[in-house]
C-alpha cells in the first residue's frame, strides 16, 4: 500500500476561481486604505480649529503655517515607510504589513484625539503632535505600496484594471469622507464648540474605523508563498537593485503624476480662491463636487486599462497632460462661473485618471514577488514625497514671486517627462511579472 503525497497550493490559489473571495479580499484591503487617507487628511481640514490649543503664540497665519509644517513632516516619512512596511511584506506578508500599517494609523488618531493641549503642557504639546504625524506619515507610505501590491495580486488576471482601481476610489473616498464629517460637524457645532473639542471627534471616529479595518484584513488571504518570502533578496535593496532601471521608470512617472494629482486635488480649491477670487465656501463646493466625480470614474479608466494596456493609458496620460494642463489653468485663473470651474476641474481629473486607475497596478507588474512590495512602495513614496507633497508650496512660492505662470510649465514639464518614460517602457500588462500569476 503507497501513500500518495500532495504538496499545499501557493497562497493565491485558495482565491483562484472565487470571484466572491476575491472581491472581499480587495474590499478588505481597501477598507484599510480610506480609513488610512481619511485619518490622514482630516488633520489637514480640522487644522483651522486645533491650530490656537498646539501653536497658540503669533496671528492664525502662523498657526496654519506651523501646523502645516507638521503635515509636510508626515510627508517626508513616506519613503521611510514605503521602505519598512515594503520590506514587511516581501518577507513576513502582505496581510501582516497592512494589519501593522492600519493599526499605527489608530495609534497616531488617538494620540492627537486625546492629546493635552499647549495650555496644559507647554511645548511638549506641538511636539507630540509632531511624533503623531510622523506615525501617521510612516504608516501611510507604508500603505501604498502594499495594498497596491496585494489588490494587484489578488485581482482576476483578465480584470486586474478594474480591481485594482478601488485603490485610488478608496483613496480619494478619504479626502471626501474627511469633508464630509467636518461638514457635518460646521452644520451641528458652533465654532466655539469645534474649537474647544470638536475638532477631536473625527480622530477619535477615525480611530474606530481602523479598528474595523484591522478585524477585516485580519480575515485576509495572504498572496505572498513562503517559497518567495524565504528568497534572501525577498525585501532587501539588494533584490531591488536587481530591478534599479524599473524602480527609477516608476519614480519618474511617479513624479508626474503625483504633482498633476496634487495640483487638481488638494491645491485646487485654494488655487480657486487665491487666484481666480472665488468665494471659499463655493471653491469647497465645486472641489467637492470634482472630487466625487474623479473617485467614480476610476473603475471605469480601470477597465479600460484591461482593453487597451498599462502603457497606452500612460501615453494618453502624458499627451493629454501636456498639452492640456496649461490651458485649463489659464482657464481656471480667470474662471468666475462655478460650473465652468467645476467642469474645467472634472477635465483635468479625468486627464489624471489615466494614470491613477492604475498607478498601483503598473507598479506592481514591474517587479518580482520577492521584492515587489517594497520596490512598489519606496519608489512611488520617493516620487510623491519629491514633487506630489511639494506641488502646494512650489505652486504658492512662485505666486508669491510673482511668476503662478511658471508653475503650470513646471507640472507641464512633468507631464512630458512622463510621456517619454511611458513610450520607452514596454507594457507592463504584456510582459510584466505579474501577467502569468494566477
């Protein structure tokens, strides 16, 4: 009598031909991910209120400008995060490292949701509030890039676009839902009450919501095998460098696409209001507006990727935001009509989705398994720390000088930097590292 051996399936096989299975493993991954960006971004909405109790010395310009500080300093700590967490994942886990992001992400929230104010003890408030947004910014560049790389892994192979495009629906989902409850909270609190402890609810909310995040990954199928997690190169810059001449394609594109991102995202309602004289509480409106527009077309560009490949939307995406980002600034300098700069907005977002349907996705075919997390996450924290975290003060320094004009043949300059990195790069959705995978 003989005794038949069978060897255990790869970790992705348990999700092979479960579309069900699969689509709860990208809503767990991407759950994560908003709750990630809301935490993230409502600092940056419920900054106006909680400035005065961090920074209460000097007019309230310099108290937005010292907590602004503290924003950009979460900023610079994506690369140190894209680089931890990556390393976490291609040896220890895709699930493990995003369960460890989202968890610091609570941590950071609740420091600044209870944390004592200047009043009560002095400069180690401003400090602490610091060591908090260095957390968040940490776990944040440690989010992208391993739940780009495990919703690209586990996403059906003929739709991967699509899939994998819930990244950047989740992501812009954070930015809103954090206008959202500052919304809510204007309607029901008065500015006395937001001032006083209001602006803490949503970090306490935030809190909680990554709480069910972490109970929904926790559940998640692991996409990484042991047999790639063991490799000696698995999450080490020697394994990396294997790959340097990728790793250096995605920041370049990176880099264009992030500071078009930032510059119609974030920039954009204060770009209305500064520049084109727009009243504030109709800019928030029509950015709103664009917004919601921008996180519904992402599935769709997604698809589309799946049609027509990886690096045709990257060479549309270039053309297009060459030629077009110039023209639809100048536009929107001028613009006083809401529905003209709604729409204006919404072109320029749509320009933008060519790239960010499938930012995730295009950088995760580019790498091998062993290292693709971290070379996934520390090339595009690098590229979005350099120019997407720096287009807000590029842009407001060279309209302080005198020169806005120059900033839009800066991003323009981008926009075709990326083009040319686009059309000497074959298509990832052809002959990337991904395209045989399950």
């Amino acid at each position: 009598m003989t005794t038949q051996t069978t060897t255990a399936p790869p970790p992705e096989a348990a999700l092979a031909g479960d579309t069900r299975k699969r689509i709860f493993a990208i809503l767990g991954a991407s759950s994560g991910n908003l709750v990630e960006w809301f935490d993230f971004y409502v600092y940056s909405f419920c900054a106006i209120y909680f400035a005065p109790a961090f920074f209460p010395k000097g007019d309230s310009t310099t108290q937005l400008l010292n907590t602004a500080g503290v924003f950009a300093a979460g900023f610079l700590m994506r690369p140190v995060g894209g680089w931890l967490f990556g390393r976490i994942a291609d040896k220890h886990g895709r699930r493990t490292s995003m369960m460890i992001s989202v968890l610091m992400m609570c941590g950071g929230s609740l420091m600044i949701a209870f944390m004592p104010t200047y009043a009560m003890i002095g400069t180690a408030a401003p400090f602490l509030l610091l060591v908090a947004r260095l957390f968040q910014g940490l776990s944040v560049g440690g989010e992208y890039g391993t739940s780009a790389t495990y919703m690209s892994e586990v996403a059906p192979k003929n739709n991967r676009g699509f899939f994998a495009s819930f990244q950047y629906v989740t992501l812009i989902g954070g930015q809103l839902l954090a206008v959202l409850t500052l919304v809510i909270m204007q309607q029901t609190l008065s500015t006395e009450e937001l001032r006083s402890w209001g602006w803490r609810v949503p970090f306490v909310l935030g809190a909680l919501a990554a709480v069910i995040a972490l109970y929904l990954r926790k559940s998640l199928t692991e996409t990484a095998s042991d047999e790639t997690r063991k490799k000696k190169e698995a999450g080490t810059f020697a394994g990396l460098w294997k790959h340097k001449r990728a790793f250096f394609t995605v920041v370049g594109f990176t880099a264009g696409g992030s500071l078009m991102f930032y510059t119609f995202t974030t920039y954009m309602q204060k770009y209305l209001v500064n520049t084109a004289g727009m009243n504030p509480k109709t800019a928030s409106a029509v950015m709103t507006g664009a917004l919601f527009v921008y996180m519904v077309l992402q599935p769709a560009f997604g698809a589309l990727s799946d049609k027509i490949g990886r690096r045709n939307m990257m060479l549309i995406f270039g053309v297009f935001g060459t030629l077009c980002t110039l023209p639809i600034l100048h536009f929107l300098k001028d613009v006083s009509d809401p529905y003209a700069a709604f729409g204006l907005a919404v072109l320029a977002l749509a320009i933008v989705s060519f790239y960010t349907s499938i930012s995730g996705l295009i950088k995760a075919e580019m790498f091998p398994p062993e290292v693709r997390a971290l070379c996934v996450g520390l090339s595009y924290a690098v590229g979005n720390a350099i120019f997407g975290g720096s287009a807000e003060f590029v842009a407001l320094s060279f309209k302080s000088a005198g020169m806005e004009s120059v900033f839009y043949w800066y991003v323009t300059a981008m926009c075709l930097i990326a083009l040319v990195i686009a059309f000497r790069m074959p298509d990832p959705s052809k002959v990337g590292f991904l395209k045989d995978e399950h």
